[in-house]
C-alpha cells in the first residue's frame, strides 16, 4: 500500500451559542480546521483533522496546520500510510516539534490501518476497557437562565460533571464557583478551566476560599512550576492540560505531586501515536485522564472516543463531545450520546465518514 495523493481542506466551525471566552479576555467566534484526506494506491482513503482552536490558546495555529503538511507531503508520498509508527517516525525526522501539523496525517493513517484490518480503531488500540466513555457538559462562565437551562439539559442526560471556564478575576471567579456549587447535586462535580489564567496567589484565593465546591481545577497558572506550587499549597485537585506536552512532564507531575490528572488531547500531544503512549505511561503511574482534543468536529469525535475505550474505567475521568461547542455537522454519522455517555461506530477504522459537500473544494492537494 501506498500514498498516492494528499488532501487539505479547510473548515469553519462556528460556536452554536456566539463568541466563545477563555481566561484573559481571549475569544473567538470559530474554529479554523484542517481536514487531511490520504488516498492510496488499492483505494482505501483514510481521513483525519487538526485544530488547535485558536492561535492565542496553545504555540499553534490553523495556517500553520496548513503550512506544514505543506513541507511534509512531498516526503509521505508514495510511502506506506498502514503503519502509522513509521510515517510518524518520518515526520518527526523532517519536521522538528510542531506537533499539531502531524496530528491530522497521523489520524488519517490509523483510518486507514482500521479500514485495511477491518477493525475499529478501538480494537487497534488495545480493545474496549470503557465502554461508554463518559461526557462532560459545558455550561458558560456566568449565572443566568441560559447556565440554569443548560445545567437541566445536563442532569436529563445523565451528566454528573460539568465543565466551565474561569474569567481570570480571582473576586469574579470566587463569586462565580460559590454560586455554582450551590447549584449542584450530591455525586455531581464541576471542572474550573482556568487555561492559565490566574496567578500563583490568585490561584491560591479562589482554590481555598471555594473548599468546599467539590471541583478539578485544570490549569491553574501557566506555567508548570507555578501549577506545582499552588497543588503544594492549597491540596486541591489540580489538572494539568496546556503544560503536559510530553512524557518528561508527566513524569515529573507524577514524582513531584503536582497533579492529580492530566487532559490528554490529542491533537496537542501530536496525533493518536503519542497518545497512545502518553495513555500507556498515565495508566502505569496511576494518573487519571480526561481525554479530549483542542478542537474539531466529528471527525476527531470519534479519534477522542476510539481513544477513551482503551483507557481503563479507573484511569479514565470524562471526555469531550465537541457538540457541546459546535454542532455544525461534518460527518454522515457523528456519534450519538446517550445518558451522558457516547459509543464509537463498530466501524473499520474512525467509524465516520465526512461529507464531502460540506468540506467544499481542497485548498492544497499534493500528488
């Protein structure tokens, strides 16, 4: 088997309910992804995508995505797309670091190993070990009929974490997950997406002043040094997600006691290869993941949900459903979630298929 064409097309998926707010004043109104298409010689075509959300969020960008699958598909074609480790093992020769710009060619790799074995990536990966991987509901960072509503639609649904970003204003912020935990249930838990928006005593303030709202906070500070001191300091749960890039932090969270889980996306670590390791070294250091993707649409629904089955029930917290954010459907058959929990397609490989209508015309192919 063989790469004989390489497709790139480039997506708008625009947030159901209008501007989209993290920590620091940053916000956007869409997500700019890039969709890969990899055919090959005996005809199997495999898809993938990346999007890091936007280019103030992570040292990563749409254009960039786009710009270096540029520079590395001259190089894929003609190889062999079935083994994934191989091709990565290109990538990362030709191309240093940039891990998003592989993450996409590597998914569509592993869609078509799936299709070539027949089997749903799931299998691949090791087998199903959660099999309804649960979902945490987003709700938005301020009071209202809107978060009330939303908090309903979670509970109908059998969600028992919710999940929502902080401001930035330590006095709002203290204010806003007082009121919030007043609103919860007992077994229900709420996680604090900080995204590296408070300061090292702002961190301390909110975290103590809210002991007694039973909450992960991901991402506390921006650094992982200051994330450290403030688990040290104040004994609250802490999730690291901007900072845990790489196995080398990871195992210093682990040694130094800095965190209590970590958010394993996919598409920051590089693409399903390195998750799959970084899902292998959490499971034997006993570190519990959320696993998740920095953004997408259907397609990488359903590489985050393939990859949440392997994970082991006790080693795997909540995932993303991207239809929290964006409903805007790119798939014939995005994954259904019932009772606050989703199922991957018993599909070859991802298990979706994109709607090439909705893709429009490729801005880049390479052949």
């Amino acid at each position: 088997m063989r790469i004989t064409q390489i497709s790139v097309f480039q997506v708008n998926l625009p947030f159901d309910r209008g501007t989209y707010r993290l920590s620091g004043g940053r916000s956007w109104e869409a997500m700019d992804s890039t969709v890969v298409r990899i055919e090959t010689d005996d005809g199997i075509i495999g898809w993938g995508e990346s999007c890091p959300f936007g280019p103030n969020y992570l040292e990563a960008f749409a254009r960039g995505a786009r710009a270096g699958i540029e520079e590395l598909a001259p190089g894929l074609l003609g190889r062999d797309p079935s083994q994934p480790g191989v091709i990565y093992a290109h990538m990362d020769n030709n191309l240093l670091g940039h891990p998003y710009i592989k993450h996409g060619i590597d998914m569509a790799c592993w869609d078509i190993l799936g299709k070539l074995a027949k089997q749903p990536l799931y299998t691949l990966f090791g087998g199903i070990l959660s099999e309804f991987p649960p979902t945490s509901g987003w709700i938005p960072s301020e009071h209202g009929e809107w978060m009330n509503e939303l908090i309903g639609q979670h509970r109908a649904d059998g969600c028992q974490q919710l999940s929502t970003k902080a401001s930035g204003d330590a006095d709002a912020d203290i204010e806003f997950i007082r009121k919030l935990g007043e609103l919860m249930l007992p077994g229900e838990s709420v996680k604090i997406d900080v995204n590296g928006g408070w300061r090292v005593d702002q961190a301390m303030r909110v975290m103590l002043a809210t002991e007694g709202v039973d909450a992960y906070f991901e991402q506390p500070c921006a650094t992982y040094e200051e994330c450290r001191t403030v688990r040290h300091a104040c004994s609250r749960p802490i999730t690291l997600d901007e900072c845990a890039l790489d196995a080398d932090t990871i195992i210093r969270g682990w040694r130094d006691g800095a965190c209590d889980s970590i958010n394993l996306k996919i598409g920051r670590v590089g693409g399903l290869t390195p998750a799959l390791r970084m899902r292998d070294l959490c499971s034997q250091l006993g570190i519990p993941m959320h696993v998740q993707c920095a953004g997408g649409s259907g397609i990488t629904q359903a590489a985050i949900v393939h990859l949440a089955h392997s994970v082991a029930p006790d080693r795997l917290l909540y995932i993303w459903d991207i239809g929290d954010l964006s409903s805007y459907r790119t798939v014939n058959n995005p994954l259904p979630r019932k009772d606050g929990r989703m199922h991957a397609h018993h599909l070859p490989g991802l298990g979706v298929e994109p709607i090439e209508s909705i893709l429009g015309e490729p801005v880049a192919v390479y052949n």
